[in-house]
C-alpha cells in the first residue's frame, strides 16, 4: 500500500509565525512532534494551540510561553519542578498536564485536550451562573484544587479563564505553577504589581510580591464565587496598586448586596475566603471542598 502524501508540507516554527500577531499558523510543527491544528486561545502568559501529537497519535492542547513571560532563568527551572510535580494530579477536576519543553528557545507546555468553554465565555453570555449549577462548579473546583495541593502544586492563577466546561458539567482546572509571584533579590522588597497572575483575582500578599501559600489560592476561588453567583467582582480597581489599596483599606462588597437572594451561608463562606489576614480563611482547599459540600444544592 503507498501511503499518500500529505497535501501540505509541514512548516517549521520560524516561517509558521503569522506577521500580524507572532502566533504559530496551522500546519506548523514543534520539535518534529506536534502540528499546530488551530489557536485555543491567548492571555498574559502565552498562546494555546490545539495540536496533533505525531508520536502518538493524539490531540494535545499546547500552551506556548511569551518570549519574556518567564522573568529568569531560576523562575524557568522553578516552573520546569512544578510541572514535574503537576503531571502527577490525576484527578477529574483537573486538566492533566503532560511535558515541558523548548523549541528554538520557546518553552511549551502540552497538556489534555478537553472540549468544553471556560467559565468566562459563560458568564460573558449569562452574567451570573445559576445557583445550583454554580454550586457544583464551585466543589468541583475546590476537589480539584485540594488534590494540587495534595501533591505541593498551588495554582496561582485561579479565574473564570482558566476553568474549563466540558459539556457533561465537569469542571477542569487548568494552568498550574505559571502565575508564580516574581521575587526580587532581597526578599519583601517587592513593590506590589510585580508579579504574574491576574490582580482581580489576587489575594493581598500575591500583590505585594510576598511568598503565597494555600491560603492566596483559597482567596483566588472567593473572588471566583462572587463573580460567578453574583455577576460582580468583590473589589474594583482600574489597575494593580487600586485593587491592593482597596484591599487593604477596605472590606469586599457583600455579596447579598450583589445578588440579594445569596444564600446567608454561602455569603458567609465566601467571605471568609476573601479574608485579609491569611489566618482567617479556610485552612485549605480540602476545609474549603468540605464547607462547600455541607451547603444544601
């Protein structure tokens, strides 16, 4: 049997970049591996592709790092030992994370290939999700939240973007370790605004540059909440140094002020999570799953 050729060749990273937006063209090749088949989707940190795995034989979602996204080289190996550390979650509420690698001195992550929409396009089209369908979002987001953490992973970057749909209702968290507070030398010297990660969703210490833990993830899915039961954000600011001084000088909008038929101990719990001392917030994801579940759907 003679196997036919294909109708294009495949191009290689340098010629497939379009002119206009620096993105890869379909066709384009990674490494002799991957196909770019179509653009996913772009945001602060990189570009994602969905692409065909020529070695084996699959589709892959490949998020491709903005030249200058990774700030040095010691946030470069940081993000190589977190990746190491997400391909071992295996669990249904998060997006698997497959391998790291470079091609012509762009870093690419390959991840599962899920179809489904991202909490953001739906609340684009309805504002606000439905109590019980949020509820179950929420769990969900917190279970898979809980195994990360189990494994030492924090996500950093919790937001409507980085939650996908799939069309049977599951949840899956996806991005992990990339949104990673930026350090200078001289530790608590940084200024806030210096960091990766969206600032809406950003618990007070992640914008002052401060080392995070559990707890600035636990913040990150108080701010979800709210805007997903509410159909508003819990602090405003047209720019980082606003949403950290509202923050720190003021309290977060209540969410029954938002949406007035807010269950009180939702409100309570969500409010919790946006605390601004650290010690006041749930513990962890796995307290948070827990409070979550005892809600009546």
């Amino acid at each position: 049997a003679v196997t036919p050729k294909p109708a294009t060749a495949p191009m290689p990273v340098a010629a497939a970049r379009t002119r206009d937006s620096g993105e890869l063209a379909p066709g384009a090749t990674l490494g002799g591996r991957y196909r770019v088949l179509s653009v996913l989707g772009a945001g602060g940190m990189g570009v994602v592709y969905k692409a065909h795995d020529l070695e084996l034989d699959d589709v892959v979602a490949l998020k491709m790092l903005k030249p200058g996204a990774l700030l040095d080289a010691e946030q470069l190996d940081r993000l190589k030992s977190e990746i190491k550390l997400a391909r071992r979650i295996t669990h249904p509420n998060v997006l698997r994370t497959f391998d790291f690698g470079e091609v012509n001195g762009l870093p690419y992550i390959s991840m599962e290939y899920v179809r489904g929409m991202t909490l953001r396009y739906l609340l684009r089209e309805a504002k606000r999700v439905p109590y019980s369908a949020g509820l179950r979002i929420a769990r969900q987001l917190a279970a898979g939240l809980a195994a990360a953490h189990e494994v030492g992973v924090l996500h950093r970057d919790i937001k409507p973007e980085n939650l996908i749909l799939e069309a049977n209702g599951n949840a899956k968290l996806m991005d992990f370790g990339i949104a990673r507070p930026a350090r200078r030398a001289t530790p608590g010297h940084t200024q806030p605004g210096t960091f990766l990660g969206t600032p809406n969703y950003c618990a007070p210490e992640q914008l002052a540059g401060e080392e995070v833990d559990e707890r600035a993830d636990i913040y990150s899915c108080g701010v979800l909440m709210t805007e997903m039961f509410c159909g508003a954000l819990p602090f405003s600011g047209s720019n980082t140094m606003e949403i950290y001084m509202a923050q720190m000088q003021s309290e977060p909008a209540r969410p029954s002020a938002l949406w007035p038929e807010i269950r009180p101990e939702l409100e309570a719990l969500i409010l919790r999570c946006l605390k601004r001392s650290i010690a006041e917030r749930p513990a962890s994801a796995a307290e948070l799953a827990a409070a979550l579940a005892q809600l009546r759907a």
